[in-house]
C-alpha cells in the first residue's frame, strides 16, 4: 500500500497530510496561548509563535493517532486518507517537530514553559486508544490541553504564573468539559454498544445534559467571581458569561449536533470576549 489509501504523488499526499488539519479544534488551543500572551499584558512574539507552533504540533499529532487508531485498528471509519505506514511516519514528523519546539521555549522563555507545553502531546498522543475510552480522559482531556495552552501562552511571557490566570485556566477546563459532554452525547447508541465510557453512557442522555451544563453554569459564574474578586482581571470579562450563557440557552434546546455546534462557537464568543475585557479594560 502507497502512502496514502487512494491516491499516489506527491501532491495526493501533501493534502492528505493537510487533511488532519481540522480548524475547528485546531483553533481555540492556539486562541487560548495567544490570549494568555495577552493577558500576561506583553507579547515576545518569538517565543509567542514558537508556543503556537508547538500545540499547533500536539493537536496535530492527535487528530492523526485518532484517525490511525478509528480506521486501521478499531474500524469505526469507512475511510482514512492516510495509510497505516503513512500515519506513523506523520506521528513521527509531528513528534520530533514538538521536541524541537519545545527545545525553542526551553531557550527563549525557561524550562518552565518547556514543562507546561509538555503534557499537551501526551494529551493528544494517548487520548486515543487510551483516554477516550474512559470517563474523565474522553471528556476533559482536550478542555484540560486548553488549560495548558492558556497557561502556556502567559508564561512563555510573564515566566510564571499568576492566582488569576491559574482561576481563567479553571473556568475554561469547566465549560469546555461541559461542551465535550454535549459533543459525546452525538454518539450515545454506538458509544453505548462498543462500552466507551463517556459521561452520557455512564449517566444516560439526560443527566449527561445535566451534567454539562452544571459544568458550564459553574464555569460561567466562576468568571463573574473572578472578575469581582481577583485583581488582574478586569470586572468587563463578567460580560463573557452573559454571552456565552445566551448561547447555552439556545442550545439547550437544540439535538446534540446542533447544540454542539452552537457551544464551540460560543466558546469563541467567549474567548473574544474576554480578550476584549482585557485588551481594552473598558470599565477599569
């Protein structure tokens, strides 16, 4: 077998390669590092991109262990562009990419961004076949590479970490979980009949719903505290929970894919939002 499942050159495996590039998880990791730059309150923007570049590396490693692992050993997939040699050498490029990357933030911001930025490849690289199928991996194992990223991105700047920035990684690994429940609970019935352990074949449909927007309510007023309370950030970040909190409603009341969908992009609202709050600091 060539490179890749249906197609021969190059250029077939160039964008095959591409393929594994999904933006709509791509993006908020990358998102978080730059506004944790942000709110370190000064970009170095070397070791800014070398940060981006180095999650950019992680997540691509995990989306491409995912289709390796969902295709050519489990079966789950009807196709993969990527054939199974194609996929482990990928593997290795993304991982010896990330090495070097992190060497990068060991020089320009200090071992402890090297130590920070580290977890989020093995996050990506063990999330399948090994966090996924578990209860806590499957459902805060990419909202906890988030975390990391938003801490990441501000160390890399600030070379430590502060009680407020530490509390917004908090609120994020909250919500964001809340939407991965929402995101599993899409493949209740074939996650149920293969026993994968989310939290809606563990709970059921119904308090798999309680459950995430628990999470995602909790998350939203530990915003509105932090704001109130913790110095460093601005009281207009509160403003971030009233829109988000405007798009759970409506997707409370929407199927799981489409409910899903609605939640990500209110996690992009949000981050906007935020970064606004502290770019600007309209009210102080």
């Amino acid at each position: 077998m060539g490179d890749v499942t249906h197609a021969r050159g190059s250029g077939e495996i160039a964008r095959a390669l591409l393929s594994q590039v999904h933006p709509v998880f791509m993006l908020p990791p990358l998102a978080a590092s730059l506004f944790g730059a942000v709110f370190a309150g000064r970009v170095a923007p070397v070791a800014a991109a070398i940060h981006v570049v180095a999650l950019f590396l992680a997540v691509y490693t995990a989306h491409v262990k995912d289709g390796y692992v969902d295709f050519h050993l489990r079966g789950e997939d009807d196709d993969h562009p990527l054939s199974a040699p194609a996929c482990r050498r990928a593997l290795l490029g993304s991982t010896a990419g990330f090495a070097a990357a992190l060497a990068g933030l060991w020089l320009t911001a200090g071992p402890g961004a090297a130590v920070i930025t580290a977890p989020t490849w093995a996050l990506g690289y063990f999330h399948a076949p090994q966090l996924d199928t578990h209860t806590v991996g499957a459902t805060a194992g990419y909202p906890t590479g988030i975390a990391l990223a938003l801490l990441g991105g501000y160390y890399v700047q600030a070379g430590s970490l502060s009680p407020a920035v530490l509390g917004l990684a908090g609120v994020f690994l909250l919500f964001l979980s809340g939407i991965k429940v929402v995101d599993d609970a899409q493949d209740y019935e074939y996650d149920r009949s293969i026993d994968k352990r989310t939290v809606a074949v563990v709970l059921g449909l119904r308090g798999a719903y309680r459950a995430a927007y628990a999470l995602m309510a909790t998350g939203m007023v530990a915003v509105v505290l932090l704001a109130v309370g913790l110095r460093g950030i601005p009281p207009s970040a509160g403003l971030a929970s009233l829109v988000f909190g405007v798009v759970a409603l409506v997707a409370r009341r929407a199927e799981p894919e489409l409910a899903t969908m609605l939640l990500i992009r209110g996690s992009y609202l949000f981050l906007a939002v935020l970064v606004a709050a502290v770019w600007f600091r309209p009210f102080g």
